[in-house]
C-alpha cells in the first residue's frame, strides 16, 4: 500500500483507490493512455494537459472515486517536482553557461582538429556524450545540429554519417545516465543506488552508443543520403565573443557531478562504513543537488568569467536558462501525477500478478512495460517514471546492483521506436530536412536499436553480477 493511501486510511477517510479486477484495470490503463495519444498527436494539445486529463479519466475509467484520483495525481506531481525539479534547473544553468560562454564550441573544435575521414563518426560520438551528460536531449539537439550541419558540409560527409552518431550519443545519455530526469526519477521510485547505476549505466552505454551510432550511421547514410540543408545553419553562440573557456577546464566542468557521484559509489563499495569520516564527506558531496550545484557554481568561474562575462551577464544567462524548462517541469511533473494515479488505483498490484503468471523475468518485464507507454505517449520520460512507479514493488527483494539494472532496463525500454507522438522526432526531421518515412528508416530505426541493445547488454550483465 502506498503512503498515500496509509493516510488516507488514518484520516478516516474512503477506502482506498483499489483493484477492480485485473480485466478492468488493464481496460482502464490503455483507454487512459488511448486518451493522452490522441490529445497530443490529433489535438495538439500539451503534453502536461494531455496527462492531467488522461490521469483524471484513468481514474474514473478504473471506477475511483474524483477526489481520490485527484489527491494521488497531485501527490505523485509534487513528489516528482520535488525530487528533481531542483536538478532539473541546475542542469538547465549548467547547458547555458555551456552554450552562451562558447565551451561547447571549443570542446567541438577541438577534437574536430584531431579528426577526420573514418575518424570522424567517432568523433560526433564522442562530442555528443561529453556535452550530452548534463543536457536535456532537446537542449543538446538545439546546441549539436549546427555542428552536425557545419562538419557534414565543410567535410563533404553525408549528412546521416555524422548526423546518426551525435544523435545516438544524446539519446544514450539521456536515456540511461543521470543526472537526467528520466533515470533520477526511476532511481528514486525503484530505490536504487545513484553511483552503481550510474557505473553500470556507463557499461551498458558503450557498446549501445557504438553500435547505434558509427556503425548503424553506414546504412543509414545508404538509406538516406541528403545534403545538408543550408537553411538551418546558424550562428554559433562563440562568434560572437571575444575569447572562450580552455577545453581542459569545459570538459572537467561538465564531468565534475559525473565524477562527484561515482566518488560516492566507489567510496560505499571500499569503505562501507556509515561512521567514517571520508564516506560521509562524499555522502553529501555525491548527491546529485550538492554535484550539479558544485559544478554550476565551478562554471560560472571555468566557463562564463573565462569567456569575459561581467556579473550582470552571468545573471541573465542563468535567468534565461530557466525560464525555457517550465514546460519540461510540468510535463516531468505531470508524468509523475499519471504514475502515482496507475500505482493507487491497483495497477502495481495488477503487474505483479500478471508477472507470477508470465514467469517473465523482472528486468524484461520493466523493459516491455517502459517500450508500450514509450509507443503509446511518445515521451521517453513520461515511459521510465511510469514503468518505475509500476514496477517498483518488485524490486523490493532485489540486490543493489539488479535494482541498478532494472533502472537501466526501463530506460532502455523508454528510448524503443520513436514515431510521430514524440516531440523529438520532429526535431530531428525539420533540422536534418527529412521526410517522415526518411526520418523513421534513420532516427526512429536508431532509437530502437538503441532500446534493444540495451536490454541485452542488461540482461547479460544480470547473468555476471
């Protein structure tokens, strides 16, 4: 039973949200979810919206009473916002900083310098998860493509040749690694260890981003094969400055959470004593809030003071970068609210049934629930908080490392096949000036490569540890 429902229970009021049978329950969840495809995809309407109102109608399709679907989707909205909307805003400040102060330029020429010919894919890879790690995906889209675009045409490489590899290293890094939303959010439902998941995220990542990005980007190129479009080559953000941050210290500011939280890990599996001074320095140190804070306040001394801005510039460049993650908030939020209403009204309780009946192993099991509500709802985040909610209790008996795993499980299931209901997907065909079907035979074939290599590169990972 969930907290939620323990105090209801002691303030004397209605009985719970609970399971009106298996076949009711399943009828509710994918009329509910029915509901939030067709207000984004048909309506157009907003992702918060869409989830509020299809949260609202899960509930009454299950048969529970409005007040109570109403208390667990606001009390599943603000337990999410507050466990990451801080870390969302810290990670949103650290983008810009990286952006506007030109050390995402530099960290890009520089090891465009060193590259060239074959070398080149492995580049963009490398690229795109170095500035991937503290970026929204869409962010690192925006901060990429005129990357992806300049060296495409300048080198005269085909376009889906770099294009795939960056692409791969972003959608890696914000589906299994955090301090992105999506694996945090898991990470807290699920109640797994941040450093183990983080270095087993590390590990399943990759072989995932090799495969899905320089070798995948071979056929795609053959598949698709288009020019950059002149059009959507921007300005980059460095031309105009003066001078710009070393790549040495941009990229030991972009890593330094990264290596803050795998500190902590490293230090629980060596010393394993609460009581020791140094497991309780990196204790505090190795949280996420405590990380990314270290590392915005790092940056605006290594990133935005090294490219010359005075105090008030600083100042406008963190309120700007907060202003554009509203939208992300609330849909983070609202994916929460929809995940706490399927875990009140008894749907928890529905999987775990089904699961002893299917005698389907717990990792694939989050995969295949992550992969329905990633196709159903189009939203990589909305799929890993509402698989992790769902699946949750069977992690109860779990080790510390198969909680890890089963973390990365769903975040693989959440990046399988995206289509026309992800915001993502129209991203990358207006920058790239693709078609709809050239965009699926590259992105949306990437994407679920994705998705299953890391599923196996889990499930093998299972079998050793």
């Amino acid at each position: 039973m969930t907290s939620l429902n323990v105090e209801m229970l002691a303030a004397g009021a209605a009985e719970p949200i609970t399971s009106a049978g298996n076949a009711r329950l399943g009828i509710a969840v994918l009329a509910g979810i029915a509901v939030i495809v067709v207000l984004i995809t048909r309506f157009k309407l907003h992702a918060f919206l869409a989830l509020t109102i299809g949260s609202l109608l899960l509930g009454a399709f299950a048969g529970a009473p409005l007040g109570d679907t109403i208390t667990s989707f606001t009390a599943g909205l603000g337990t999410t916002v507050a466990g990451v909307g801080v870390l969302i805003a810290l990670g949103a400040i650290l983008g810009k900083l990286l952006a506007d102060s030109g050390g995402a330029d530099q960290i890009v020429d520089t090891i465009l310098a060193r590259a060239s010919g074959r070398a080149m894919p492995w580049a963009m890879v490398l690229i795109a998860s170095v500035i991937g790690l503290p970026l929204f995906f869409e962010v690192g889209i925006v901060l990429l493509i005129p990357v992806v675009l300049l060296v495409a045409k300048r080198g005269n490489y085909s376009l889906m040749r770099i294009g795939i590899p960056a692409l791969a290293g972003l959608s890696v890094m914000h589906g299994l690694i955090p301090p992105h939303p999506g694996p945090l959010v898991a990470i807290d439902a699920i109640g797994a260890n941040l450093g183990v998941t983080l270095a087993l995220g590390l590990v399943v990542a990759v072989p995932t981003v090799v495969i899905a990005g320089p070798l995948f980007s071979r056929y795609a190129a053959r598949w698709v094969d288009i020019p950059a479009p002149d059009r959507m080559i921007p300005q980059r953000a460095s031309e105009d400055l003066d001078r710009r941050p070393g790549f040495g210290a941009t990229v030991a500011t972009v890593l330094l959470p990264v290596v803050l939280m795998l500190v902590k890990a490293l230090v629980e599996i060596v010393v394993d004593d609460p009581e020791n001074h140094l497991q309780r320095v990196t204790d505090i140190v190795g949280q996420p809030l405590i990380a990314l804070l270290a590392a915005v306040l790092v940056g605006m001394f290594t990133l935005g003071r090294a490219a010359g801005f005075t105090r008030g510039r600083l100042s406008s460049t963190v309120e700007s970068s907060l202003a554009p993650i509203a939208g992300v908030l609330l849909i983070v939020g609202a994916g929460g609210g929809f995940k706490q209403t399927l875990i009140d009204i008894g749907v928890g309780r529905m999987i775990l049934d089904l699961s002893e009946n299917w005698s389907i192993p717990a990792l694939l099991l989050g995969w295949l629930i992550a992969v329905a509500i990633r196709l159903a709802t189009g939203s990589a985040t909305v799929a890993t908080i509402s698989a992790a909610g769902l699946v949750a209790p069977l992690a109860a008996d779990m080790s510390t490392t198969h909680a890890a795993l089963l973390v990365l499980a769903i975040g693989a299931g959440s990046l399988f096949f995206s289509h026309v209901n992800d915001a993502g997907f129209w991203l990358v065909k207006e920058y790239f000036g693709m078609t709809v079907g050239q965009t699926i035979k590259t992105w949306s074939v990437m994407e679920t490569i994705i998705s299953v290599c890391g599923i196996v590169f889990v499930l093998l990972l299972s079998l050793v540890l």
